[in-house]
C-alpha cells in the first residue's frame, strides 16, 4: 500500500501546473525558496505551500545551510512514479512480443502450406 500512496500522491502533486514548474526547476539543480520563486507568478508563500505538498509526496528534500532552506529532487518519488510506469510499459513489450510470435507462427503456417500446395 505505500508504494501505492508514493506514487499516487506523486502524481498528484504533479498534476499543478506551478507544481509542475518548481519540480521542473529543481530537476536542473538544488535551489532555495528565493530562487524557485524567481520568474513564477505566485507569492513567495504560495511557493512554500507548494513545495510543502512536493516534499509531502517524496519528490523533494530540503536540507538547511545556515538560515537557508535548499530544495532539491528526491529520487525516490521519482523512482515510485518509474515503477508504477515502467509496469505498463514492461506489461506492453510482452503483449508485443506474444502477439509478435502468434503472427511468425501464422506466418510460418501459411507458407508452409502454400508450398504443399504449390508441390502438388
């Protein structure tokens, strides 16, 4: 069940565009408050808020320098939204590679017995 709430509160927490763009933010480096809010159209403490809500779903960690609060990606959010995706997508290459073999075996079928019928 927690990996569960990992990665649905991750997704969630994502689904805010201004979310969005602070965790896009951090993805480049670590910065503080003053630098995620720099070029963002929400107040100084709704970017708090924000990133209350990503560090509260493990897509961020801050760490404190002095009087400074650094924000940087948590890799394991981000590692529970992979796993969830990575599901998918393991699930599809398999559902290709069945289908992929049903095919070659038709096709295998068909020629065979288009030369039998050809050998007649």
């Amino acid at each position: 069940m927690q990996a569960f709430q990992n990665y649905n509160s991750a997704f969630n927490a994502l689904g805010d565009p201004t979310r969005r763009a602070i965790f896009e933010k951090l993805a480049s480096r670590p910065l503080s408050v003053v630098h995620i809010a720099e070029g963002l159209t929400v107040s100084r403490p709704a970017v708090s808020q924000h990133l209350k809500v990503l560090r509260e779903a493990k897509l961020i960690s801050m760490v404190q320098q002095g009087t400074r609060s650094i924000y940087s990606v948590n890799s394991d959010g981000v590692q529970a939204m992979r796993d969830y995706l990575d599901r998918f997508w393991t699930e599809s290459l398999e559902n290709f590679k069945q289908i992929a073999e049903q095919t070659e075996k038709l096709k295998t079928k068909s020629n065979a017995a288009n030369k039998k019928r050809s050998n007649r």
